[in-house]
C-alpha cells in the first residue's frame, strides 16, 4: 500500500510538471470521485485494522498536497491571466481620443421650436391634444357636418368607431374653447393625417400649427396684425402678408394667407371664426369674436429654407439633415 501510495505521488509530480496548462484536468484525474487518490482509500478495505490509521494519514496527506500544488498553480495561472487582460486592455493616454458626434433635433422639431418662441413671445398659449380623434371635433364641432363636401378634401384614416387620425390641429381649439373661457389666445401644434398620395408637397403625414384668439371686439385687422408680426419674425423684416378671400366651413369671412418671398407663396387658411363654431362650445357669438388661422410646419420649413421636396423630412437621410444642425 505504501508503493501505491507513493507511486501516485510521483505521478502527480511528472504530470504537474508537464500538464500546467490543465489544471482541471489534473485535478479531477487525482482529487475526483474516481480519480487516483479516492481509489487508495477504495484501497483501505483491503489492508489491516492496525494500519488503516496510519495509512488513512497519509494518504490523507498525499491529497493535502496536491490540493495545495494545484491551488497555488492556479493562483499564479490567475495572476498571469490578470496582467496579460491588463496589458491589452491599457489606454495610451497621449493617443487623441475618437471625436462623437453631436446630435441634433430634426429641422421640424427645429421649425416647431422656433414657431412656438414666436407666438410665446406674442402672449400666445401652446397647446396639444390627441392625434386619435373623435369624428365629432375633428368635423362637426368645426361646422363640418357629415356628407359636408368639405370631408372629402381631408380624408383620413378611420378607426373603429366614430375615431379617426386627426386631419388638423383645429379640434385642439374645440377642446380649449369647451374648457376655458375666453379671453382665448392660443396655437394649436402637431402632427396631422391624410390620405394624400405623396409627392413634393403633399404627404399623409404632416405637422401644424393653428392659431386662436377669442375675446371681445376682436376684428380681421387683428388677424393681419398677428399673422404679419409672425411672418416678419420667422421670415425677415421685408415679407408682405396677402390675404385672398376662400371658403372654409369653420370661419366666415375666410382667406388664404399667402406671402411674398420672392413671389407670393399660398402658407394656409385664416380667417373669424364662424359663429356656429362659437355656438357648438357655448361661447355667446353677440358678445365674443375670433380669429383662427392654420400654417403647415413642412411648408414653413421649405419656403424659409429653400427646401424643394416634402419627403425629404421623412428620408432620415443624414446629407441632408445635417446640414440644418
């Protein structure tokens, strides 16, 4: 017993020497459940009662030994491993850094921001609503009943129910004159739908802004004050207002806005609000007037920075959405 015990320690010094690269191997081929050290105490059963205690204590040294060979082994294994992780992963202080890239907002958040500091500055309250509308304000509140002609110029996308995909930001204004009383003075932004086949300047998805103001003796002069004031802010001091006279359903008298920028552009509808629109939110028409108007973001955007194609905004094309950080 004492050569078997003896021959396994001579093994496990030939193998520890040429066999440091696996070291779990060496360990489960000695210290296991039927590696070579449990098959000595197998052993046991075999050799006499007087020498079991003696031969138990040496074998049980023989396993203390290779426990600690094979622990320190993997200690400097583990250290060795450290500063090799180390060595390749050490940052060269003096190399120049990789430049990042800034972001930006989109030239429409851009254009939404800078509308939005201009009627602020005017007194002007913002405000926003759902883009899931009910058919109620996004027509008949506004004087569009149902079968009106003026539907089929804005269709949209039908939901279940009487729910659809806003064609305008104007139920925004039905849900503010419905919850507060005037004196009103607000603009009304988002993100607007229609079925419109895309080209260079129609797409089914679209961003606008609408004003209202709601008081007292309010008359068309304000209107063209306001609309003047904003167009020589977001444009230059030298744009001109024109006002065409044009149907809408939601004002009576109502116009086409259009501006001259280096020939009269069409920029959107404007107009007083039409006294049954006043009516259906509970506003006295004798005692209140007002002004609405509506301008599209995209074409703020085109006619400000010569932009020739709608679908451009929506290309996420970074030649040309760079060039607005």
């Amino acid at each position: 017993m004492n050569e078997k015990i003896e021959k396994v320690k001579l093994e496990f010094e030939e193998k520890i020497k040429s066999d440091k690269g696996n070291l779990f191997e060496l360990e489960k081929y000695f210290l296991g459940r039927k590696g070579k050290v449990a098959e000595l105490f197998q052993d046991m059963k075999n050799v006499p009662k007087e020498e079991r205690r003696r031969l138990g204590a040496e074998i049980n040294e023989l396993k203390n030994y290779i426990e600690k060979a094979i622990g320190k082994l993997k200690e400097e294994q583990e250290t060795k491993e450290k500063a090799q992780k180390l060595l390749k992963e050490k940052l060269d202080i003096t190399v120049p850094g990789l430049r990042l890239q800034n972001g930006a907002l989109h030239i429409l958040s851009q254009t939404m921001k800078e509308v939005e500091e201009i009627f602020l500055s005017m007194g002007f309250d913002i405000m926003t609503g759902p883009e899931i509308e009910e058919e109620y304000y996004n027509f008949e509140a506004l004087n569009i009943p149902e079968f009106h002609p003026a539907r089929d110029m804005q269709d949209t996308f039908y939901l279940l129910g009487k729910h659809l995909l806003r064609t305008q930001t104007s139920p925004i204004q039905i849900r503010t004159m419905e919850k507060y009383k005037p004196p009103i003075r607000i603009i009304a932004i988002g993100r607007c739908y229609r079925k419109d086949p895309p080209d260079a300047h129609h797409f089914p998805i679209f961003h606008q802004v609408e004003g209202l103001v709601v008081d007292k003796n309010i008359s068309f002069a304000n209107l063209k004050a306001t609309l003047s004031t904003f167009t020589k802010r977001m444009f230059g001091e030298g744009v001109e207002v024109r006002f065409n006279p044009s149907y809408f359903p939601f004002v009576e008298p109502g116009a086409e806005t259009s501006i001259n920028f280096g020939g009269w552009l069409e920029m959107g509808g404007s107009g007083m609000v039409h006294p049954n629109v006043l009516k259906n939110v509970g506003i006295d028409p004798e005692e209140y007037q007002g002004f609405a108007f509506g301008w599209g973001i995209e074409r703020i955007a085109m006619v400000k920075y010569n932009i020739p194609d709608i679908r451009l905004f929506y290309k996420n094309d970074l030649r040309f959405l760079n060039q607005f950080k």
